[in-house]
C-alpha cells in the first residue's frame, strides 16, 4: 500500500501580536517594512482581535480531511500535512518532517481554488526548493486548480442560496463575487487567474440560475503599482449610484475566515455599505465543515473538475 502524504498548505498568519511583524518582514521576503506600515497592520489585526483563526482552521481541516480518508480509499495510506507559505509551520519544515515519515508520494493541495503563477506556483516552488534541501525526489503531484470541482461549486451555490434567504427582499439582492487582487503585471504574463475567476463566478451562477452577478477584486496590496479591479470598495460605491440596496458578498475566492474576511469585508466594506445606506451580507465561509471536507477529499480522491501537474510531466509538453 502506498504511503501518500497530503499537504495542504495556507499562506499563515501571526498567532498573535508580538509575531505580527516578524510575519510581515516575512512576506517581504526579509525586508522589514516601513514603521507606518506594520502600525497598519498590527490595527486591523487589533480590530479582528489581536489575531485570525486560520491556523486553528486549517489545523482542524488537516485532522478531518485525515479522518475522511482513512474512511473512504482502500488503495493509499493517506497522511495529512499542513505547511504555510509564510509563518509556522513553514512549508520547508512540513517536507523535512514527510521526509522522515518516509512518505512516497506527495500531492500538494494549497487551499485556495483558483491558480496564478504569483500565487499557487509560488506555493510549488517553496516544495521542489524543501525537496531539493532534503535531496528527496518523490513522486509529487500539485493540485493546480480547482475551482471547477463540482463538489465546490454546490457547495458555494447553497451557501449563496442560505444567505439571500436571509435578506428582507432576497429577490432584490445583488450577489457579488470577490477573490484576493493580484498585481495587474500577470496580464503580462497571460496569467490565468482572471480568466479562471470569470469562468468559475459564472459557472456557480449559472449552475443556480442566477440571471445577473458582479466581480470585483479586494485586499490589493499597499504598493505603488497598480492591481487588478474594480476593487470590492469602488464596486460597492457604484451599486450604491445606481440605487441597489442589497448585497451578498461572495468571497469565492477564500476558503476561511482571516484577515481578508474578518477586516477587509466584515468591517472595513461593512461599514462602507452602512454609509451608503446598503445591507450588505457575505456568505458563511467553507472552513472545517464537513461539505468542505468532502471538496477536498473528493479532491484527492477523484480529482474531478481538478487541474493537476506531475512531476512527471514534460515541462516541453
């Protein structure tokens, strides 16, 4: 029997305050930012309560996706994994440690559904670097993809269908889908994250009917260069203009409850809607539930409706 370890892997997140800087120096590659800066974010994070639950979620979606599949394949010894890109558990420890487990072949799974080279191939780098590290060569599959697992969109479908029914008017609510912005030079690059988030938002709308949706873009990052929109803000500001008064977030592209849901939708948009005289709700996210449990072991299992790369694939190809 196969010994198959699972990684999935999160971008992280401080545990509390005090780790607050170290995290943001990290993502910055070592490059501590400016004082200005890390007072920022140390505010939204006092605001969401000094710290978010991912690592807590991601711990409990880790134990239960192990749980899933101990109970449903007869073919593989599963073992699941969780390393982040950007505080502990490190991707790089998380490999030393399938390592000496001695597994024999890793499929990577970074929880966020959609790909871009400047997102999920950055995830895959930090694991060929780690195997490289550990001069370890398994046999590695990465989940590119997968937002067009079936399993996904009905789960995202119900929750959309459970939240306008709690709205006064639920049929004159406006349902907006959002996912993380990403720096507009992937255009470039013939990126395929804006395309794959077009395709997925009117996938779920179609699969229930929806006749009209929006998509915007949220959580840009604080630099000079441009990101890609409209921004989740300005879209608001122009449903406003146009008199819509009610409106469903759909933060499809997230799987949890963090800083981008907690600050960026839960206050920062809420209280703009609350200015403009809107009501605004979001969706329950997927978390550790377990309709998501049975996304991600449908993943791993079936792999329908999942974009994959082998390492034994011809990168000629």
């Amino acid at each position: 029997m196969t010994k198959t370890g699972v990684l999935l892997m999160a971008y992280g997140t401080p545990r509390n305050m005090e780790e607050v800087e170290p995290y943001f120096t990290d993502i910055r590659g070592g490059r501590t930012p400016a004082p200005e800066a890390i007072a920022e974010l140390k505010e939204r994070y006092e605001k969401v309560g000094g710290h978010t639950p991912l690592l807590e979620i991601t711990e409990n979606t880790a134990s239960r996706l192990q749980a899933f599949l101990s109970n449903n394949s007869q073919e593989s010894k599963y073992s699941v994994y969780m390393g982040m890109k950007h505080w502990h558990p490190y991707i790089k420890k998380t490999i030393e440690k399938m390592y000496s487990d001695q597994v024999e072949k890793i499929i990577t799974l970074t929880l966020a559904p959609h790909y871009s080279k400047m997102s999920i191939e950055e995830y895959n780098e930090r694991v060929e670097n780690a195997l490289t590290a550990c001069n370890w060569t398994p046999e590695v599959t990465n989940v590119q993809s997968w937002h067009g697992s079936p399993k996904f969109m009905n789960l995202i479908s119900s929750r959309i269908k459970n939240e306008i029914s709690q709205f006064e008017n639920p049929q004159e609510v406006d349902v907006m889908f959002t996912a993380h912005s990403l720096p507009s030079r992937i255009l470039e690059w013939n990126d395929p994250y804006p395309l794959e988030m077009s395709t997925s938002s009117q996938a779920i709308a179609n699969s229930m009917g929806l006749d009209s949706y929006h998509f915007a873009y949220q959580s840009a990052g604080g630099t000079s260069v441009p990101w890609l929109g409209p921004d989740i803000l300005d879209k608001i500001r122009e449903l406003a203009e146009t008199g819509k008064k009610s409106i469903l977030v759909v933060p499809f592209g997230f799987i949890c409850d963090h800083l981008e849901i907690l600050f960026d939708i839960d206050l920062e948009a809420q209280e703009l809607a609350k200015e403009l005289n809107i009501e605004l709700r979001r969706i329950r996210m997927p978390n550790a539930t377990p309709e998501f449990i049975e996304v991600l072991g449908d993943i791993v299992l079936n792999g329908t409706g999942v974009v994959k790369k082998n390492s034994s694939d011809n990168p000629n190809e």
